[in-house]
C-alpha cells in the first residue's frame, strides 16, 4: 500500500483520528488531534480512506503515555495516548455535529462534557476473555479486530482493584482446574461492597465445574458470590455465596436516607458509579420535578433512575424486558419502602402501547435504551402525552435519529449534557430533556 503524509485534525466517533489525503477523508487509529504521520493506506472506500500509522514525524503535543502495557492491541481502550481535556473536546464536538446532522439541533443547546472523577480505575464490571492452548492460561481481552486473547497478567487500569484482585485469584485456581479449555468467559460485577464472577463454561460436566469452583471459595477473595452459566442467561446457577450485589444512590435531600439498589448477577449495571449518580443529579435538575408528576421510566432496569426519584413524584411505572431486573425492581421497592412505584416486565414499545391503550397518561419519561436506540417506542410514547421527555442514551446516533422522530412529534431539545462515563474510549453518554410544543 502507498505511503502519505498526513496532518490530524480531530477524532471520530469510533476512535480514530481524522485528517485528508488528497483531499479525501482518512481515518488513522491510534492518532492524536495534532499528530503530523507518516500512513500506510489500508482501505479505500468510495468516500473514506483508512491507514495505519508508519511513523510518528512530529507527536502531537495532546499526546499522552499510555499507562498500560497493552495498550495498542487490547479491543478495549482507544484513547489512552490522548491528553483527558482533548479527549472531553472531542466527545462534546462528536455530540454536537452528529445531533447537528441527525436532527439540526444547535450547538449552543450541548453543555460542556461532564468529566469523570477518575480517569482510570473506574470500572465495576469487567469482562474478560480466556483462552487456553499449549499449557498456558491467559485471561485478557480481545485483540483489535480479532479473536486472539491478548494476556493482561497484571489486570486493566481502567477497572475497580477488587476486580483485579479477583481475577488473578480466579487465575490462580483455574491453573489447577482439568479443563481450562471449557472456560471461554469470565464476567466480575462489583456493589459497593461485594463482587460476583460468573463463570462460563461449555464442557460436557458443568456439576463437576460447580463442585471445583465452590471448593476453591474461599482462595477467591475478594470474590463474595460465584455463578456459573453454560448458555444464555436462563442458564446461570449460583454456586455459592451473594444472591445479589447492592449499590447506593442519592434520594432528592441531603436528610434523606441513600436509596439501596440491588442488582442480580448477569443484569445489568452501570459502570461507573459516581457518573451513575451525576446522571442522576442531572436528570432531576433538568425535570423539575414538584412532586405531582407520574414518571414512566422505560429500559427502567432494576430501577436505577426511577426508584431514587420516588420521593420526588407522585407515581413512578417502570417497563424492562429482562424479567430478572424487575424482579430486582421490585425486591429494591420493598428494599427502600417504596410503594409509589411499580414495575412491569414487556418490550418497550409492547408496554406503552398497553399503557396507551388503556388511556394512561404521563407527566415525564425517562429513556435510557440501549444502543439501538428507542425508535420503535416512540410513536407510543407520544400517546402519552408527556410534557417533559428525559432521554439518557449511550450512543450519539440513535439519539440524533430519534430527536429527530420526536421533532416530527412535537418535542424539541431543550438541553444535551455529554457524561464521560468511559475514560480512554470514545464512548459517550449523555442525557437531554425534550420538552412538548
């Protein structure tokens, strides 16, 4: 492939850099706003190029040393070389111009990137990947782009310390197990106090794994639960210690107690927690809530948004599909002694179409979909008539595609604040208030 020189302008959603060849847009992973580069084309495509980097010719001042050591090949951080401020200019920037192009919405409408707290050391739920062959063992990640386990002997600094306390005790006792080569997965989900590993298997005696497992318990420390799934979700068993894991967050005054949340190991949690909660801080500010509102939080989870706002509302209805979170939902109603809330298991447009369709109305809704988005919901929302809609979402994309669905529907962008809820990546959060007419 032809080699070029090239200036990088800025990052792209995906994590690469971005600069032009030609006049022609070339996307540079492992880049930095700044960078002058000697590339190698990869591809070429009708309206892109991509290339990889040959030589660094004048570093970027943004650049940073990326403090771990696989770095470069791990699938998990890309922007571990970039300066944190540039990183949090480059998430607003990709907010503002994909809602821009998506939905027109005006720039001055994006706040500033809400920074996180800490920049590494962050996660409370990690997955790793294991991958056993010539009598070695390694627990990792996925390279780039590929199967291939890249071995992290010494943990991942963007993850909690007990999470890589546990998984080099689970390191330990699996090099002692018969068939490392039946153990693909493994998954570490923390609480405040408390962390559960769910092991996966796919060989032929999962009672015998079990059996292993729980008799090495007590060399897994810091590990409080242990779980062991041979398929899908319905598969996991618990083969001893926590049934669940518990983390606080703020209920609406400083006099009142911490709402205490529960989650069942294999549902679903943030991942960090102190931008957990400012998320939280955000959507009570952006709702003003006086307390006579009935609240419909859907892709409601265990209740993670919703129930902390119990106090402040009148009423709170609450839709997931995963059966398993709202029966934690409903374990942390009574948890709290909260009885103004309730919880009910159906896809979300399914829901709210019932809801509608019974002649319920809505003061406020909460969004918070996955990836995909909300699109398939929202015709049914708007049967609601809710004046406020509070969407949380994770990618720029889908919320740039259904802002623009809601437009057509009457509801217009108020405010968008980005959250980086994952430092190192180009991953995003954000939270907007849509408001009716």
């Amino acid at each position: 492939m032809s080699e070029f020189r090239i200036d990088i302008e800025k990052l792209a959603f995906g994590g690469s850099g971005i600069g032009r060849i030609n006049g022609k847009v070339c996307f540079v992973p492992f880049s930095c706003p700044g960078d002058e580069l000697l590339v190698a084309l990869t591809s070429e495509k009708r309206s892109y190029l991509t290339a990889r980097i040959v030589e660094i010719i004048i570093p970027s001042s943004d650049r940073a040393t990326p403090p771990c050591p696989l770095f470069g090949s791990c699938g998990g951080c890309s922007w571990q070389h970039i300066a944190y401020h540039r990183q949090l200019e480059a998430k607003r920037r990709i907010l503002a111009e994909t809602l821009w192009r998506g939905a027109r919405i005006a720039e001055e409408l994006i706040a500033e990137v809400l920074p996180a707290p800490g920049q590494y050391v962050y996660r409370s739920r990690v997955q790793f990947k294991v991958f056993y062959a010539g009598n070695k063992l390694q627990i990792g990640f996925f390279r780039q782009g590929s199967h291939y386990v890249e071995d992290a002997p010494g943990g991942c600094p963007v993850a909690l310390p007990v999470i890589n306390q546990a998984i080099q005790r689970l390191r330990e006792v699996l090099s002692h197990f018969n068939e490392p080569q039946s153990i693909p997965q493994i998954n570490i989900d923390c609480g405040d106090q408390g962390a559960v590993a769910i092991v996966s298997y796919i060989g032929k005696d999962p009672d015998g794994a079990a059996l292993f497992l729980e008799r090495h318990f007590t060399s897994l420390m810091p590990l409080t639960g242990l779980y062991i799934q041979t398929g899908r979700k319905s598969t996991l068993r618990k083969v001893c210690g926590d049934d669940f894991l518990v983390y606080a967050m703020p209920a609406g005054t400083a006099e009142a107690p911490p709402v205490q949340l529960a989650f069942r190991p294999g549902g679903f949690s943030q991942v960090n927690s102190s931008q957990n909660r400012a998320i939280l801080e955000h959507l009570r500010r952006l709702a003003c809530f006086d307390g006579s509102e009935r609240v419909l939080d859907l892709y409601c989870g265990n209740g993670n948004l919703s129930l902390p706002l119990a106090r402040d509302v009148a009423a709170i209805t609450g839709i997931e599909e995963f059966e398993g979170s709202i029966a934690a939902a409903i374990d942390n109603c009574r948890r709290n002694g909260i009885d103004n809330a309730d919880y009910i298991v159906a896809d979300a447009a399914g829901g709210v179409r019932r809801l509608a369709d019974n002649g319920q109305h809505y003061d406020v809704v909460i969004l918070d979909p996955p990836r995909t988005g909300a699109a398939d919901a929202l015709h049914e929302i708007c049967r609601l008539g809710p004046k406020k809609i509070v969407y949380v979402s994770c990618d720029p994309n889908t919320l740039a595609r259904d802002c623009g669905l809601l437009s057509a529907q009457g509801y217009n962008v108020r405010a968008s604040i980005p959250v980086d809820m994952f430092p190192q990546t180009y991953h995003l959060e954000s939270i907007t208030l849509l408001l009716r007419g």
